[in-house]
C-alpha cells in the first residue's frame, strides 16, 4: 500500500511541475536559458561577476523545484497519515 501511495505522491508532483512551469518560466527556452550561466555560484552573487538576472532564474528554479517536492511528499504524507 505504501507503494501506491509513492506512486500517488509522484504523480502530484509532476501535476504541479506541469501546472507551475508557465507561470514560473513561461516556455521551454527560458527555462534551459536558467542553466546557460557561466557559473551558478557567481551568478547567485553580483558581486563576483555574475548577473542579477542569473542568481533570479536559478532562485525560480530552485523555487519550483521545492514546490514540486513539496507536494510529492505532502501528498504521500497525507495519504500516509490517512490511510497507514
């Protein structure tokens, strides 16, 4: 049953990286362009040389990627918790 229960969690997660990608990146390209920095630690820091935009768009993928594994584990915790 804890495996249903797995397979429940990931698909939620999927749902809410298909239903949070265009609101967060908008198309496919401006989301690979987030990786297309020259060096993730110096764009997370002006300072150093990167950009402001750059440090923001790895932010947004971060961001989106917790949403997702938020939702994964809440709704295998919840059904868990529900049904365990």
């Amino acid at each position: 049953m804890n495996l249903l229960f797995v397979i429940v969690g990931i698909f939620a997660g999927l749902a809410v990286a298909g239903v949070m990608f265009k609101p967060f990146f908008g198309d496919f390209e401006r989301f690979m362009d987030s990786f297309k920095t020259d060096d993730s630690v110096r764009g997370l820091n002006p300072e150093m040389g990167g950009r402001f935009e750059d440090g923001v768009a790895i932010f947004k993928v971060l961001v989106w990627l917790a949403l997702v594994a938020g939702a994964a584990v809440g709704v295998w915790y919840g059904l868990t918790r529900l049904f365990g």
